[in-house]
C-alpha cells in the first residue's frame, strides 16, 4: 500500500481555503450592493434521528455502537449570482446515548467555500472546514482543520466527474495523556452517471493516510463503493449501495508483530421521502469486517431513521 504524499505548494493551497472563503465572504457584500445580479439566501435543517447498531464503519458523521438518539441543527447563508457561490455554514449533531454506562456524545462543523463556474463544462470549489470533536478512524475525539480543493467537469448533463484533494490537520484529545496529532492527504473521485431525473449511478474511490508520531494514530485507507438511486414517485427515491473499506494502521501491531489490517464490506440500502421540506430518510447497512487482529473481527447491522425539515 502507497502513502499519498501532496507537494508542499498543495498542502499550502488547501491550508488557505478557509481563510481564502472568509475573506471573500465579507468582500463580496460591498460587490453586491453594486451588482443586482447578486443574492443572499439563508437556509436551514433541524433532524431527529434514531440509530440501533451493533457495530459501526467508524467512516460516519454519527458513530454509534448500540441504541441512540440524535439531533442535528444547520444553519447557512449563500451569496451567490449566476456562475459564483459563497458559503457559510454552521452545523451540530448531538447523540445520547441508551443504555447503562453508555457517554453522550456531539459534534461540531463550520464550513466556509467558494465555488466557481468556469464555463459550461467546468467548476472548482476551495473549501474550508473546522471540526470539533470528530469520531475518525484513529480516534474517537479528534479536532480536525481540513482544506479542500474540487474541480467537477460536466461535458453534458449524463456524465459528471469530480476529483477532490484535501489536505488534514488533526489534534486528538488523549483524556489525561497529553494531546497528540497528525496530518496528511486524501484523495477522492466520484462518477456519475444520470440516468434520468433523480435516476442516477455513483462510483466513488479513495485514498487517504494519516501521518503521526503517536503510533496508536497513523494509518493508511483505500476505499471504493457504488451507488444506483432510483425514483419509485415523485417524492420517493430507493438507493442500494455496496463499500469496501481497507485500512493499514502504522502502530497497532498483531501479537505476531505485523501491521494490523481491517477490511470492512457494506452493503447498505436507502429511502429518501421528500414531501415539500420534509426530509424523512431510512437506511439498513450490515457491516462485515475482517482483520487480522482477531478481537477486530466482528459483523452486524446498523439501522438508521432521521426525519428533518428544511427551512
């Protein structure tokens, strides 16, 4: 398996799209005074959700092992005229847990980007984000700074492709040890093709590493998975889903000494019923995984149900 390494004038790119989408966000509104062509629009999503699993992917926004409930409020405000987008954006999931001994949990999300139309073919995208409290594939408590490159090329309305480079940093909370961190790369490429409205197929590949001094944090990933959204009405969608995960850890070791190694296979199905605002979502996963610890190998289901209301 290959380390991605990013050359050092990208991982400056990407450091500076958060502070590229701040400082353009609070330019514009001058701009837009002048430009009648320019539009502010806010929005909003509040959801509640319930989770039951018994195992999870660790590759979620919601990691949850057993019975919980959520709840996730996001606010955002969009500047944008025919061929430019600025984007802020606020979000917060809360889970509490079920169970004797089991700890509540949250996460936190500001996101700034800018999204550029090039012609009729192309578009890039600088994003900045800021996480608080991440559950991520090394930890459970991780404060995340993450910038983020997108170019999407659309020949026609059948074929969209997109590639993606992100660039890390990571601080993880280690309880009463000190703090550690770590960095790294990830890329990713999605395909898609429109069957028709609302009808489409997703291919999406990628990979990622994270490189640190705490052994217990590195890691390599390779991930692929397909996707087939189909309308069944006007407001219904059906979405099965099949993902392979495959991670290499730098520091945890087998008792034979070797580089633990995880395969995850996810089969998944979804249903999206979207009345008016109302986003109600239902999804069944069941995890199989295979490692060559043996005290990670383990299967089970995960079943989600959410229902929300854009505003």
């Amino acid at each position: 398996m290959i380390k991605v390494v990013f050359p050092g004038w990208m991982r400056r790119a990407l450091r500076c799209a958060l502070a590229a989408g701040f400082a353009a966000l609070f330019a514009m509104p001058a701009a837009a005074q002048q430009i009648s062509t320019w539009s502010l629009k806010p929005d909003a999503r509040v959801e509640v959700g319930v989770v039951s699993a018994q195992t999870a992917t660790r590759d979620e926004q919601i990691v949850v092992n057993g019975d919980a409930f959520t709840f996730r409020g996001q606010v955002g405000l969009n500047l944008e005229d025919d061929n430019t987008r600025f984007r802020i954006e606020a979000d917060r999931i809360e889970v509490v847990r079920l169970g004797d001994g089991r700890r509540d949990s949250n996460r936190d999300r500001i996101t700034v980007s800018v999204e550029q139309e090039l012609n009729d073919d192309w578009a890039v995208e600088l994003q900045g984000r800021h996480y608080d409290d991440l559950v991520t594939a090394e930890s459970s408590d991780t404060d995340e700074l993450h910038g983020a490159v997108t170019v999407t090329y659309e020949p026609v309305r059948a074929h969209r492709f997109r590639v993606q480079g992100s660039w890390r940093e990571r601080e993880y909370d280690n309880g009463a040890d000190p703090q550690t961190h770590g960095d790294g790369p990830r890329i990713d490429v999605d395909y898609r093709h429109r069957i028709g409205r609302y009808h489409y197929i997703n291919f999406d590949l990628r990979t990622e590493s994270i490189t640190s001094d705490d052994p217990e944090r590195g890691y390599d990933r390779q991930s692929a998975k397909v996707a087939y959204t189909k309308p069944i009405a006007p407001d219904v969608r059906v979405r099965p889903a099949l993902e392979v995960i495959e991670t290499r850890f730098d520091g945890r070791l087998t008792p034979e000494g070797g580089r633990r190694k995880d395969r995850l296979i996810v089969p998944e199905l979804e249903l999206h019923w979207w009345p008016d605002r109302w986003r109600v979502e239902a999804e069944a996963k069941y995890i199989f995984s295979d490692s060559n610890l043996a005290t990670r190998e383990r299967e089970g289901y995960r079943l989600t149900l959410s229902v929300g209301y854009v505003f």
